[in-house]
C-alpha cells in the first residue's frame, strides 16, 4: 500500500491566490514527521516545512502553511500569495519513528503559477 | 556554507559497465542517505549510513549496488553491470543526526545517470 498519497498530478493557480496541494499518508507508528520538499525545472530538492505528529499546532514558515489533519491522516499544504517562482514539482514525504531514518516520498504535484 | 556536493553532474555509460557516483555531504552531518529518481517520478531511498556504518540498506534494488562512507564524510554509491532500468537521477541527502525527527535532509543537485 502507497505510504503517501499525492492524488494532484498537476495544479494550476493565479498569481497571488492561494493553493492547497494534498497528502495523504498511511502508517501505524504514532511516532512520525511530514516533510514538504519543492523541486524546481533545475532539480535540487528544497526543504519547506515539517511537521511532527506530536505537534499540537500546525507548522507555518513564511508563505507556507501545513494544514495537519490527524484523524484523516492528511497533511496539505497551502502556499498563500502564489508568486511565478512558486512553480514546481511538491513533494510530500514522510519518517516514521519504528524506521526513522528513511525519507518516504509521494510521487509529487506540479504546481503552475498563471500570471 | 557550502551544501552537499555530488559528482559528476552527468554521467553515460554502456550497459554492463561499472559507474561510481560520489556524495561529499555537509561539515557536521553524520547522517547520510542515498535516493533515486526515475523520470516523473517521486525519490526512492537507496541506503542510510550514520557515521561510516549502513544500519539500513534496504532500497537497495539488487546486489549491483552498494555503497561505503569512509571518514565520516565522502561517500560512494557504485552500481556494478550498468542497466538500463539503473538509468535515473541519483540525489544524496545528508542531515545533521539520523535519529532525530525533525531534522531535514538536505540535498544534493544529483547525478544525472543515462545508461545506453
């Protein structure tokens, strides 16, 4: 069973709305992290947020927010004020505690800014 | 700083051939991990080495493959009899400890591996 679901192959959104990119994720282990990482056309993977499944609030850093719903086991992520650079392949990934060395990554979202 | 190095950047082989790639992680981190990256596709772990020992190899796809880390810093992946299925983007990701959690993983630009 995939660990991590990225049901968006593709999204578009105008310059300066706000998107939502979807994850789900499966595990049993309560000791786990979510990671949100961008990769632009050039390659290099960027680390965004993380998010801890202890963690009582959800995990902002600038324009990026996770929206950590526990009991659905999704972990979305919501970019506020889309910029043109904001184009890019999004990766949700997942560390669980039991085997917490790994990155488990879902197969990504690419994301389109309209200007 | 500088962050984590990988070379070559591009690298093409005739099938049956030996390649190594190399990984040079960040000052400091002991932890380091090896991903690859089919085209279109989401990264898949290879292999993780906190200091210079491999407690998880289990992404390795076959016996082809494996991996050593000397010094606690360089590491080198080699895939022995090149296929063309090993034809993918090979990342290296290295993080300050393996055990904690929180701690993110940061990568390399990749070697770009095409084999003909």
């Amino acid at each position: 069973a995939q660990k991590i679901t990225q049901t968006q192959p593709g999204m578009f959104v105008q310059e300066k709305e706000a998107v939502t990119l979807d994850c789900t994720y499966d595990t049993s282990d309560p000791s786990y992290g979510l990671f949100w990482y961008k990769q632009p056309s050039s390659g290099e993977m960027i680390f965004l947020i993380y998010q801890g499944s202890y963690d009582q609030q959800n995990a902002t850093e600038g324009r990026y927010s996770l929206n950590f719903q526990k009991a659905r086991k999704s972990a979305n992520l919501v970019i506020s004020a889309s910029q043109l650079g904001d184009s890019a392949m999004y990766f949700c990934a997942m560390r669980e505690g039991s085997d917490g060395n790994k990155l488990v990554f879902g197969a990504g979202t690419i994301l389109r800014v309209k200007s | 700083g500088a962050g984590v190095s990988q070379s070559p950047s591009n690298k093409v082989t005739e099938k049956g051939k030996d390649v190594e790639l190399r990984c040079d992680p960040i000052s400091g981190h002991t932890a380091l991990y090896w991903y690859r990256q089919s085209l279109g596709q989401g990264l898949e772990f290879l292999i993780y080495f906190q200091g210079n020992s491999a407690p998880d190899k289990s992404g390795l796809p076959s016996d082809r493959f494996s991996a050593e880390r000397t010094g606690g810093s360089v590491s080198t992946l080699t895939i022995q009899r090149t296929q063309q299925e090993d034809s993918a983007v090979y990342l290296c990701a290295s993080s300050l400890e393996g055990g904690i959690m929180s701690y993110e993983q940061y990568f390399g630009p990749g070697t770009r591996l095409t084999v003909t």
